[in-house]
C-alpha cells in the first residue's frame, strides 16, 4: 500500500473486498461499552460544512474579575456564507476550541431557538440574527448570520462571568477554532497563523485563511489482540511483518482517531513506532507504559493525551489503562484493558482475597472480579459528558457475568447496536477469537478460524451537557469516511494478490480480530 504523509485518506488505493463480517483480532481484554438506548445506526447522509475566512478573533479574561470574559469573532466576508442560509431555529450552537487542557478555551453553548429572527423577514435570503441576555446561552450576546454584498458574514460577540472561557493558561494552544452550527450546516474558522497577542488572560488573531475543511466531529475507534508471542520464536511469529500488516489495515479503516491494542511486548514498541507517523495523513502519538512486560495496553492516538492511568486488577498480573484525550468533541475518556485468560486461571474461584467491591457484585471468578473492578474505575474516572469508549479482550462472551458488567450500566456494545449479527461459530462471521497462538500455521492461512466474539469497543454515550447526537455509522460506513462500526481486520490480508507463509505475506496481524466503532455527533 502506498503509504505518505501528504496523501488525504481519499487519496489512498482501497483494494477492493468483501467484508466477511466484523471480526477482531486479538487475544485482548475487551473494555466494554453496553448497550444505550439513546445510541442509534446513523442515518445515511453527511452534514454540510462550510469552511469559511476569519477576519478577527479576539478572547480576553480578568483572573479577578469573572464579568470582564469576553469573545469577539468576525468571519471574512465569504462566498461561502451565501443564501439559502439555513434555518437556526431547527437547532444551533456555538464552539470554540483551543484545547480541553486546563486553562485553555473550550466552550460549546446550544443556542436558544427562539431567540433568533429572521433579517428583513426571509432569513433564507437575507439571514438571521441572535439575541440574549447577559444572563443565557454561555454569556452570548449576539450572533448575526447575514448577507453581504459579496457573500455573507458571520458576527459573534459574548461577555460576563457566564463565558466560559477564563484563559488562565499561559498560552492557548493555536489554531483557535470557531464553529457555528446552524440546523445541519456547520461554518468552520481557525485562527492560527497571524497571532497578535497569546498570553494568559487575552488572545488576539486576524486575517486568518478558510481551513482546509471543519474539524472532525466524530469518535473513531478500533481495537485488536495484538498478540505478543510468547509461545513462538521470534523467527516464527513474524512480529515485523503483523505489524506492518495492522497498519494496512489502520489506513484501510479511515485512520480511526484512536487505535488501543492489548498483548504488547516491549520489543512490539518499536515496531509500532516505525509507521506510526507515516501510516496516515496526522501522526499517531504512542502512549505506552510497561506494567508486566508482558501483556500491557498500548494506545495510539491523533490527539494529545491528557491524563492517564494504569490500574491493576485482582490477582495483580491483568490491568486497565485510561487516557484522557484532547479531542475536538471534548475531553474524551478511553479504556482498554485484558481480562484474565484460562492461562492465569480467569476461571479459578475469586478465593477467599476476593476484594469488597467483586463479593457485594456477586463476582465468582477471578475474571469475573477483574470486570467489576474495570467497571469501577470506568465509573471513577469517567466525570465528563463527552462520550467515551472501552475496549479490549474480556475472554468472555455476550451473556456472561463478565459483559454484563458492562452492559447493564448502559454501556453500548457497538457491534451489536449498529445492527451487526451475532458470531456465527459455522462460518465465523461475527467472531473475533479462535486462532492457535502455538505458531503461525492459522496466521498463514487464508481460513478464518475463529469462532467466539470476546473483543469489543462499547460506547460510554454523551451525557446531558454534551450536544453529541451518539449516531453510529453502520458496517456499510454510510458517510464514506473509511470508519465504520463493524469487525476489524477481518479478511485474509487483501492489500496483495496473496498471502500464507513466507515469502507471501502474512494473512493476519494476530489470532484475534478486532472492533471498529464510527461514532457521529451530528
């Protein structure tokens, strides 16, 4: 696959397949997500977006005086703010973004929508104006969508302590963005190259050109059993060449926001680190932190990580690894973890150490006490309303104690939420374990060989204060973006005209298959 930095994702060669279904690769503890009612396959159309010019974005704040917050923002006079102007009435809201770090400007604020009118009575031909108080909507005062002699303009002006921004970081991470969104079309400014003044408490830019296109308003996810190894020779486990292969499938998937794999092995890291900045037009940063040098998480992400954690379960050899990620939809929360296997007795009774927490939930096994304790911490640590994933290998089914941890908290199992069918142990479709681990000969071999589903990517669905709308884009990817909710890494490597041992290469990337989630936030 050609493979470069410069290459938009539409640009790459898509080899063309047939999806035996929606399986993952990986002998890792699947972090689950249940099922949310309010979660639905994502409908079929795209919205619009608008990339417009920014004339002036101006941010300031007082440390002691919270009234003194101020946001002054002025689009371009732009062709691409033109007539019919959709209709804000039929929902709207406001983002700006530097950064979900702390002190830097994240605010995003449904718009009240009686509180617009239309210019000169025809909004659809001449636009629309918002107006409030200085007590509602985020401290907006007024927004004006309006026509201009040469195309239209976009006004935005808010003030007092009901702004959120405080701008008390030392600097904001640039470019600022500035989304409006009105019904279904989102108009989109950064301010990032011409920068006047960036320093706590004040933010000042101008003249800055249309972006290449809005920021991206979905969650992508995939996840895979990476499989470490252990019970082959370096020789005979072809790490380089699966590697390799899961960054072809990473490109072939969209080159989802967040990749987290489990079974990585120190010596796996450099591996990963070779194309992790070459695979897909934005670099993938590696968090990785060595635990038990043997089955650890590692994560790879577009976006910068936040805060993290390692946390280890009971019997002290299974952990759970949490990032917090600095992405456009908010502070997004992302789990993986890999319950405990036969190996090292999942199944043996959770003994008379059981913790607290896994006797008061009716744990049985040690596997069983492992998910109840990664529930717990999902539940510690996930305090924002941005939605959130977990993802893993649980070396347990649908039906088990072990998924109902998950599920019965109203975590989505997105599989199966976006109308995918279940594993079928006769043609494999659906599943994503089954594979020998013991040397290559499955991973050589175009046959499946896989018949359970125990890996999986559940959706922690957006709370009240987030303005995500949680649709999943389908198996079919309705939006065309390459990111689908389906099984990942699911064919017999179709980036060649064959595969099996070597000199072929390699059919698949680990003995497990993986997830894959595309969570839209209309």
């Amino acid at each position: 696959m050609n493979r470069g930095s410069d290459m938009s994702i539409r640009d790459w060669d898509r080899v063309g397949r047939v999806r035996r279904g929606p399986c993952v690769l990986g002998v890792a503890l699947a972090v689950v997500v249940a099922v949310a009612v309010a979660v639905w396959p994502a409908p079929s159309h795209a919205a619009p977006d608008v990339a417009v010019g920014g004339k002036s974005l101006r941010l300031r704040a007082s440390q002691k005086n919270p009234a003194q917050r101020s946001l002054s923002f002025r689009s371009a006079v732009d062709p691409a703010i033109g007539a019919p102007f959709p209709d804000p009435t039929q929902g709207a809201s406001l983002l700006v973004f530097a950064s979900n770090a702390a002190g830097e400007c994240r605010a995003e604020i449904p718009l009240e929508p009686t509180k617009w009118t239309a210019n000169k009575g025809d909004g659809a031909t001449h636009g629309y104006k918002y107006k409030d108080d200085p007590l509602g909507s985020g401290g907006i005062r007024r927004i004006q969508l309006q026509r201009r002699k040469n195309g239209g303009r976009i006004v935005v002006t808010a003030r007092g302590g009901a702004w959120p921004c405080g701008l008390e970081a030392a600097t904001q991470s640039a470019p600022v963005a500035v989304v409006l969104r009105v019904d279904d079309t989102r108009y989109c400014a950064e301010f990032g190259g011409l920068v006047k003044r960036n320093q706590a408490g004040s933010f000042r830019a101008k003249d800055a050109p249309a972006p290449a296109g809005c920021a991206d308003n979905d969650l992508t996810v995939a996840n895979l059993n990476l499989l470490h190894g252990l019970f082959c020779t370096p020789s005979t486990c072809r790490a380089a060449d699966r590697v390799s292969l899961l960054y072809d499938w990473i490109a072939e998937s969209g080159c989802p926001d967040v990749v987290t794999l489990q079974e990585i092995l120190p010596s796996l890291v450099p591996l990963l680190q070779v194309e992790s900045g070459t695979v897909c037009p934005a670099p993938y940063e590696i968090f990785y932190e060595e635990t038990n040098s043997v089955d650890d998480e590692l994560v790879l992400t577009k976006y910068p990580v936040l805060e993290s954690e390692v946390r280890v379960l009971h019997v002290g050899f299974r952990h759970v690894t949490w990032v917090r990620l600095d992405h456009p939809l908010g502070p997004v929360d992302v789990f993986s973890t890999h319950l405990a296997a036969g190996v090292d007795g999942g199944a043996n009774p959770c003994g008379p150490t059981c913790p607290t927490e896994c006797v008061t939930a009716g744990a049985v096994t040690n596997r069983d006490c492992q998910a109840v304790q990664t529930a717990l911490f999902v539940e510690e640590k996930h305090d924002v309303d941005t939605p959130g994933a977990i993802t893993g290998d649980l070396n347990a089914e649908p039906g088990s104690f072990v998924y109902a941890e998950f599920t019965s908290r109203g975590w989505t199992d997105t599989y199966l939420a976006a109308g995918n069918p279940e594993c079928d142990l006769g043609s494999g479709v659906g599943c994503t374990s089954g594979r020998s681990s013991s040397d290559l000969t499955d991973l050589e071999s175009t046959t499946a060989n896989v018949d359970r589903r125990i890996d999986f990517t559940f959706l922690i669905p957006p709370g009240a204060g987030s303005t995500c709308t949680a649709t999943l884009d389908p198996a079919s990817d309705d939006d065309g973006d390459g990111s689908a909710t389906r099984i990942f890494a699911d064919d017999p490597n179709p980036f060649g005209p064959s595969c099996g041992p070597l000199p072929d290469p390699i059919c698949w990337p680990s003995d497990h298959e993986g997830s894959e989630m595309d969570l839209n936030c209309e």
